[in-house]
C-alpha cells in the first residue's frame, strides 16, 4: 500500500488490507471483501464493529457534550468510575482515566513512586506499552534497545517464577507488575498459585501489587479482569483495550490504601476520562451484563480451545476466554494467519509458532464454526 508510507511513518509495518466498515463481527476492506474479525483491534472491539448500544451512546453523546476536561465533572465519568469500583468488589477502589494502556501504565508507575520506594520488578517477554515508563516496564530489550536510557530501577525476571520474584522483590520494591496472562507473548498463562503467591510476597514486602489488564480486561477471559479466577486482588489495576469498545480509553484503579496515594496535583489526562469515550465504555459494560456475556465467554472459549486442539498440527492451545494462544508444532504460523486472511478471517501471527485470537465477544455460534472451518483449513493448505 504506497499511499500509507507516503505519508506515515514507518514505525509499523506497511498494511496489506486497508479496512473502511464493519458489522458485528464482520469488516469490509476498500475492494469489497468480507473477513470474519477474530482479532477485534487487538482484543478491543469487545462488542464488535458499529455495535447498536455504543453507536447510539456515542452518538448521543457527541450530540450533546463532547469534552469537558478534569476541571469539570461530567455525569459518566462518574457513572463509569462507579462501575468499575462495583466491579472490583472492593468499596475503598478509586479510579483514573487516561486514553491508552500505556498511559494506564504510566499512571500506575506513578502511582507506585507515591509509596516512597523505587523499585519496580516486572517479567520478562511482558508487554506494557511503549511510552518511555511503560517501555521500561516492558520486556523485550528489542523494543527498548534504541531508546535507552530507560526508568532505573527496573528488574525483569521470567514470568511464573516466584523463585525470581523472590531473590528480588524486598522492602525496596515499589511494586511488582505483570500480566494475568501475557498477551503480546503469546498468550502465556501463568502456573497455578502464581498470581496469589505474589500477592504473598507483595504483603510482606508491602510492595504494591500491579495487574495489568490492558488485554485481559472487559470479559475478554469471562471474567471482568483476567486475575479474578485466582481469588485475590490486586493494589491496582491497569485497563484500556476493551474498555472503551473501540474508543480510546484507559484507567488505572487504586484498590485498598493505594488508593489513597495520588494527591491533587499528582497526575492527569486533558481527555483522560472524556464524555463521549465514557458514554462508549457505559454501553460496552450495561451490554456485557444485559446480554449476560461473562458466562457466555467462558462457555465459548471452553469449547473453542477444545476443537483447536484437534487440528493437525496444532501442538498446544492455551488462554482463558476469548483470549486464545494456537502454538503449531512447526514455525509456520505466520503463514497460517497470512492464509487465513485470503481465505477470509483476520487472525493475529504472533511469532514463527504462535496464532492469538481475540473475537469480539459478542461472537455467534455460527462465527465459531466458519471459523474453525476456514482456520481447519487454511493450517492444511500451508502444512501440504
Ligand atoms: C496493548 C497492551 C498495552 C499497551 O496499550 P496501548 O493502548 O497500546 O498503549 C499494555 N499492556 C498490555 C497487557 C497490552 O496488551
């Protein structure tokens, strides 16, 4: 696509498909061919495209009040923030809005700093955004290397090993970040007891305890955050993606005593928390829970990880929900999504081995087995 590098920089790579409608979980390119969308913007259109309750919110919305600012109150960034403290189950939670899931992150670094420590330990192969805190955050030194130097202080070791998260975690630790289940990675679900052995370790360091959310949020995992089925709760949770269903929105909820710790003045967004993205997120949130999606999810992903396990060449399929990781036996995801898209449904290759999907989570039986079809099918003709 020449028009796209005459004019955008070439920090991602040049697109083949050049998308212009969308209906529930179906989208159009410019020459009139359909796909089936089992990526949903990077697990974010949780209700799929043009979706009739954000439509009719956001249109109102933007009828009537588009942006305010945090100099004035505005009936849903309250209604949402009310939300979300009921989601979490935890009366004392508090929340702050941003525009991404980088800038959740950004927050929640900051955040950290407030109780007075320094040190921050997050995981290897993590993703947190691309902002120069979260890069920090992040991972994967590729994505970082140019752009040194990063946040000092900052300690990965390999994700679900507590015996790393034990040798450093200590009473310097501000807090400790990662992933219920690592997205970007490749959809890494950590081993059992994890997520609470963590907690542990964060109550007696008093280091705060960070899940980022950003992916695993929304009821992407059939729950409303992807850590719920551990048990415990975090000090703070990070979200975007899903949250405004395909609007730019993201929070960073303070639970228990952290979310005492931002002062006026501490932090802010100009749009961080704007009317029309809030209507959009209210929507997403009242349609989750009317159409009773959470459960639906679980059921879905159940069955759904079940008949990928059965495709010829597939050696391990892993997630929660909606959220799934397909790892093939040979390096040829790549061309499996690539074959995909030719046959109609838009996957995500996310290395040599590894397929994600992330439908929205409105998706129908029938989508389910079109795609099992043509996913079925595209693995054979590249592994022939
Ligand atoms: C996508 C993602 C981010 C970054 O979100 P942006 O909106 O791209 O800044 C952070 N954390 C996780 C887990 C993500 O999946």
């Amino acid at each position: 696509m020449k028009s796209w590098s005459k004019s955008l920089q070439s920090n991602y790579g040049t697109p083949v498909l050049e998308l212009v409608s969308g209906k529930g979980a179906t989208v159009i390119d410019s020459k009139g061919n359909q796909y089936l969308d089992f990526l949903a913007g990077i697990a974010t259109n949780v209700l799929g495209h043009a979706h009739p309750a954000v439509v009719k919110a956001v249109s109102k919305q933007i009828a009537t009040l588009g942006h305010v600012s945090n100099l004035y109150a505005h009936p849903n960034v309250i209604a949402l923030a009310e939300k979300l403290v009921k989601m979490t189950g935890d009366k004392s939670a508090r929340v702050f809005f941003c525009n991404s899931g980088a800038e959740a992150n950004e927050a929640a670094l900051k955040i950290s700093r407030k109780t007075g420590h320094t040190r921050i330990v997050a995981t290897k192969d993590s993703f947190h955004g691309r902002t120069m805190g979260a890069l920090s955050l992040t991972g994967q030194p590729e994505k970082s290397k140019a752009f040194k130097p990063l946040i000092k202080g900052v300690t990965h070791v390999p994700y679900g090993d507590m015996g790393a998260m034990l040798k450093k975690v200590n009473k310097k630790t501000a807090m400790v970040i990662v992933e219920p289940i690592m997205g970007e990675a490749g959809v890494i679900v950590p081993p059992h007891g994890y997520l609470q052995a963590l907690r542990e370790l964060c109550d007696d360091t008093g280091a705060l305890l960070v899940f980022d959310c950003v992916q695993t949020g929304m009821g992407r995992t059939g729950d409303w955050f992807g850590y719920e089925y551990s048990g415990i709760k975090p000090d703070v949770i990070t979200l975007a993606k899903g949250l405004g269903g395909g609007l730019p929105l993201g929070a960073m909820i303070a639970l228990g005593d952290s979310a005492e710790l931002f002062q006026p003045g501490d932090h802010g967004s100009t749009f961080g928390g704007n009317p029309v993205a809030t209507a959009a997120a209210l929507a997403v949130i009242e349609t989750i829970e009317s159409k009773k999606l959470l459960k639906r999810v679980g059921d879905v992903g159940v069955e759904l990880m079940a008949d990928l396990a059965l495709i010829e060449g597939v050696r391990s399929v892993r997630g929660a929900g909606l959220l799934i990781g397909i790892e093939f036996s040979a390096p040829i995801a790549k061309q499996v999504a690539a074959q995909c898209q030719k046959n109609g449904v838009l996957v995500n290759g996310n290395s040599d081995t590894v397929i994600r999907i992330a439908p929205p989570l409105i998706i129908s039986d029938r989508d389910v087995a079109k795609f099992l079809k043509i996913f079925t099918e595209s693995a054979h003709e590249v592994a022939k």
